[in-house]
C-alpha cells in the first residue's frame, strides 16, 4: 500500500503497515518527513504519481481536504483503478464532495476518520472509522486491521465525519463538566487527582443509561422513569448558585439550564432528561 502525507499520523499508519509486513510506499512533498520509514523498509517515492502508481491501495492523510485536491490533481497523479482511502479532517459534506470528485477520476473511494492519537496506531485502542462502498473496505480489510479496530459505518461516505465530530462533542462535554466539578470542589481545598475517581464513577453510572435513553428517542417518547425535566432543572439551578457563590464560571450550567427552560415551556417539563433532543435538534441564531 501506499501512505500519501507523513505528519505524525502519517508516519505512525505506515509505521503500523510496515510492522504488520505490508509492502509500504510512502510520499510527503518534504522528503525528509519519512524520518526512518525508510530504513524501517518503507519505499520513498521521488513524485505523488510514482505513490499513486506503486500500490492499488492509498491513504492520503494531510492537512484538510484543499491539500488533498492540489496533491491528487497533480499533473502525474493517476488514480484511475486506485482504491483511495481519505483520512484527512474535514466534515461530511466535505467527504461527499471528496468522493464524488475521486470516483470522477476512477477511483474507489473510502472516507475515513482516526479517532486516535499517533502513538495508540496498530493497537486495538485505534479507532479507525470507514465510511463508503461496503465492497472496497472489505476488499482491504485485511490490510486496514493492522491499523487498529477498523469499524466499518456504512455507504454514506459521510458519515465517518460524522461520527467524528459526534464523538469529540462527547469527548469535549465530559471534560468541561469533569472541569466545572473540579473549579467547584477546588474552592474546598479538594485537589483534581482526588475528585478524579469519584468523576469517573459518575462518568460510568451515566454511560450506563445511554442504551435506554437512545430508545426513548428513536420511540419519541419520554417517560419519566428517573427523573422529570423540571426536577433535574432545579438540580441545575442548585449548580448556578453554588458556583457564582463560591467564585466559579456558571456559563456552562447556564446555557444547560436555558435549555431546559425552553424545553418545559414548550410542555415537556414532565418528561424524562432525553427530550431535550429537541433542543438539540433545533438551530439557534443567539
């Protein structure tokens, strides 16, 4: 196979290929990026086109998508008859318009997100995400395994993307809401590496009702099996109050709680925490 971008992702995919015995090309428009692929085994290719021609299987990991395109539009870049697998950043739409601008030119094209960071590439913590034609993954899923835990999402080349930024709006909530709790329980003397097991055990309790919760919102409907909205409201209140007492940044349990408000205006005070999908769900301007 052939690795077209060698930033640190780069160089850990084709480390990972080259581990796993793969015959591995590589390119980056600065050469000396390969670092030591090369005497790991890896071919350096002197043009993007000769990456292009040595290998039926390619991934591109670069910059953004405009990178990709000014690299793959090269005058020697053939990718008629290649199977090209995207790992750049972008969102869906972006991905879309990847594929159709790839399979314009006769490529086989995969979008794909790495949800991971360099150093956990060829172990099973490496999520790999692949999105597009079922056919083309599994016709390299062989090859993709020594990436990582390589999950294959569906035909819709965007939904890699997707997932994505799904899953770094989770990584991103726990964290603010772990931090808000640690500015609370600092103004108590209690210290960040004690609060942190007591965190991840609430973390864990709340992942557990996931499953049923995702239910109520495919069903459309929210009983209060737990807790009504306008109960767990008043909870949030109780977390405004004690953070503007004790000195602490409310923006976060705020903008939670004006959610909440617009939800039991709308009627739906007496339903279960999930109906807030509809808030979610709806754009806001302000």
């Amino acid at each position: 196979m052939t690795v077209i971008g060698l930033g640190l992702m780069g160089r850990a995919l084709a480390g990972a290929f080259l581990k796993a015995g793969h015959r591995t090309t590589v390119w980056n428009r600065t050469p000396s990026k390969a670092g030591p692929l090369p005497a790991e085994g890896a071919r350096l290719a002197p043009t993007v086109g000769e990456a292009l021609r040595a290998s039926s299987l390619t991934i591109i990991c670069v910059t953004d998508y405009q990178a990709m395109y000014e690299l793959l539009g090269a005058s020697d870049a053939e990718l008629d008859g290649t199977t090209l697998i995207n790992l750049t950043s972008g969102d869906s739409a972006q991905a879309r318009q990847a594929a159709r601008w790839a399979e314009q030119r006769g490529a086989r094209y995969l979008d794909g997100a790495v949800m991971a960071i360099p150093s956990a590439i060829g172990t099973p913590e490496a999520v790999i995400l692949h999105s597009g034609p079922q056919p083309d993954f599994e016709a390299h899923r062989p090859a993709l395994d020594a990436l990582g835990t390589v999950t294959y999402l569906g035909p819709d080349h965007g939904l890699a993307s997707l997932y994505d930024v799904a899953g770094l709006a989770m990584m991103w909530s726990v964290l603010n809401a772990w931090l808000q709790g640690t500015a609370l329980l600092g103004t108590a003397g209690v210290d960040a590496v004690t609060f942190a097991p007591f965190a991840r055990q609430i973390a864990a309790v709340v992942a557990e009702w996931l499953p049923g919760y995702a239910e109520q919102i495919d069903r459309g409907s929210f009983p209060a099996e737990v807790s009504a909205l306008e109960t767990d409201a008043r909870a949030m209140t109780h977390l405004i109050e004690e953070s503007e007492a004790v000195g602490v940044n409310a923006e976060l349990p705020k903008l939670i709680k004006a959610m909440a408000d617009r939800s039991i205006a709308a009627g739906h005070g007496g339903e279960q925490y999930p109906v807030l999908i509809e808030e979610f769900r709806t754009p806001r301007d302000d």
